[in-house]
C-alpha cells in the first residue's frame, strides 16, 4: 500500500449530458453544472498539496457531436478562462492548455495564450486542460518531431527511443499521472494520455461529473492509498525496498 497522495491525479469528466438529461434540461447545462465541480476539485487538489491536476475537456472525437453543443460548449470554454483565470491566479494555480490548439475560436486561443501567460511562475497547483486532444494525436506529433529532426540530421533513427519518445509529448516535462479518474459509469480510457497512463491506477465511478463531491474525490484518493504500484517488480520487492 501507499501512504501518499497521488502527485498527478488524470480526470475524464463524463457524465454531463446524462445530468442535464434526468433533469429535464438541455445539455449545456450539465456542461454548466460540470464547471462548478472543476471549481470545487482543483479547490481540494490545491488544498492536499496535489501537484498537477489534469482534466480532459474536450476531445479530438467530440467535434463529432451536434454543432449546437459544439458552439455553446466553446463559448462555455471563453466565458470559464474570462471567469475564472483571476481567481486561479490568485491562488497560486498555474493553468496549461494541451490539443491542437489551432483548431479553437481565434479568440478562445487568445484567451488561452493570455491565461498562460498571467499564470506561468505560479507555484502551486498546476492545473492541466486538455482541449482538442487525443492521445493518438499526441504520439503521432511526437513521432512527427522526431522524424523531422532525423531529416534535418540532427539525430539517427536508431537513437529513437521510449525517452526520446516521451520528451516529444505534451506535458513532457510534468510527471506522469498516478491516478486517473472517470465518472459516469463508463469503464474506459477514451483516447486520453494513451502513452502517458501506462502505469496509472484506474479509478471508475458511477457518479456523474455534476455530482462528483469531496468525499467522492476523498474515496479516489483512499483507494489509490490502499493498492501496492509494482512497476514490474514483485510485491515482495516492493515491501522490502
């Protein structure tokens, strides 16, 4: 077992539709009710000391969805940054943006430059959005990096390796998360830090996002707590290092 916090904890925040739905309400409202949550989670990372938090908000797959729901969820997405990127700040949160950026409302990429840029030395929490992001996209880019600096001569094919793989990824240079969560019910990864998540403790629950409360992110947290991560050894290795 763990006696320690994870230090990065991988949302999927699923669930919001389904929300809105029982509750005789159009969608975008439980995509609404989903930002209060956000608020509340990264107010419980930040007070456990958790490094980096990271959320997957919208999919390279979710353009697939009905262009209404698309259009409102990205001006949900500008008016959130405007809303909230002040009193992240203020609390010492540093926020990064990971996708295809280029995709995103010109404004809505303005916004995320500007948020980056007001928040880049904080110290406390950092606080991941992953916006247009596939993890498939993200080992194709990294692959892509590569192959141009092999064509630039600047490195042989040979040299290509898991860690010169990982450098070319988005959040390189934070560490890997311990923890993934995913509400809704639903029992799968969806394209998220495929390569990233080889060695995360899975965690799924029935709750849907809306309600996703402290003491169901404090039962995540118990159960990472209570498993033993081997990372290839035995378990005998792990209670005698």
């Amino acid at each position: 077992m763990t006696d320690s916090l994870p230090r990065h904890v991988a949302i999927i925040m699923d669930g919001n539709g389904r929300w809105a739905k029982g509750r005789n309400l159009p969608r975008i409202a439980g995509h609404r009710a989903g930002v209060d949550t956000v608020r509340k989670i990264v107010r419980a990372c930040g007070k456990k000391g958790i490094d980096v938090l990271t959320l997957f908000a919208f999919s390279s797959e979710n353009w697939r969805r009905p262009q209404r729901e698309v259009t409102l969820l990205m001006e949900l997405f500008v008016r959130a940054l405007q809303q909230e990127v002040k009193n992240l700040n203020k609390n010492n949160v540093r926020l990064r943006m990971i996708g295809d950026l280029t995709a995103l409302p010109p404004k809505l990429q303005e916004l995320i430059k500007n948020s980056e840029e007001l928040t880049k030395n904080n110290s406390g929490l950092t606080l991941v959005i992953a916006a247009n992001y596939g993890g498939r996209w993200d080992m194709t880019q990294a692959v892509q990096q590569i192959a141009q600096k092999v064509a630039a001569g600047e490195m042989m094919p040979e040299e290509t390796s898991p860690d010169i793989i990982q450098q070319h990824l988005c959040i390189s240079d934070l560490p890997e998360p311990d923890l993934f969560i995913r509400t809704g019910g639903e029992q799968r990864i969806s394209n998220y830090l495929l390569w990233q998540l080889a060695y995360t403790e899975l965690y799924f629950t029935e709750k849907l996002w809306p309600e996703f409360d402290d003491d169901d992110f404090d039962a995540a947290l118990a159960s990472f707590g209570s498993r033993q991560r081997r990372f290839g050894r035995t378990g005998e290795q792990v209670e005698n290092a």
